[in-house]
C-alpha cells in the first residue's frame, strides 16, 4: 500500500543582514564577481546568500564582511 502525501518546504528568504549586505555591494558599484574575487569564494555562492537559496557558513560570513569593511554583526542580522 501506497501512501500520498505532499512535503511542503518552507522557501528561504534573505536575511536582513544579506539585504544590507546587498545594499552596501551594490552602494560600493561592485558585481557579485567583484565581491566573489574580494571574499576569495564562488560567484554562485554570492548569487545563492543574496536570493535566499542557501545560507553562508561563519567563515564566509568572515570574508565578505572583510570584503566589504562592514561589521560581521550587520551580516548575521
């Protein structure tokens, strides 16, 4: 016997902090490339924390606040 059900996952949206961090990227005229080089991490990645699809780990988290001279307390907001 079969059973039917459906599995609903809940979408992950950007944090505050991803929104700021978005902000002050795009404020310094920077590419998600740009950032990318800077932070010593993938593009994809970048485009995956800003849209929601995936969450950074802390050493990340570390490189593009470095990256972007911002507090690492206004990325985990």
């Amino acid at each position: 016997m079969l059973c039917a059900f459906s599995l609903e996952v809940p979408a992950v949206t950007p944090s505050e902090g991803w929104t700021a961090a978005y902000g002050v990227r795009t404020q310094k005229g920077w590419t998600q490339e740009q950032l990318a080089f800077e932070a010593d991490v993938k593009r994809s990645y970048i485009s995956e924390i800003e849209s929601g699809k995936r969450n950074p780990s802390l050493d990340v988290v570390e490189k593009i606040a470095k990256a972007l001279d911002v507090k690492l307390g206004l990325l985990m907001e």
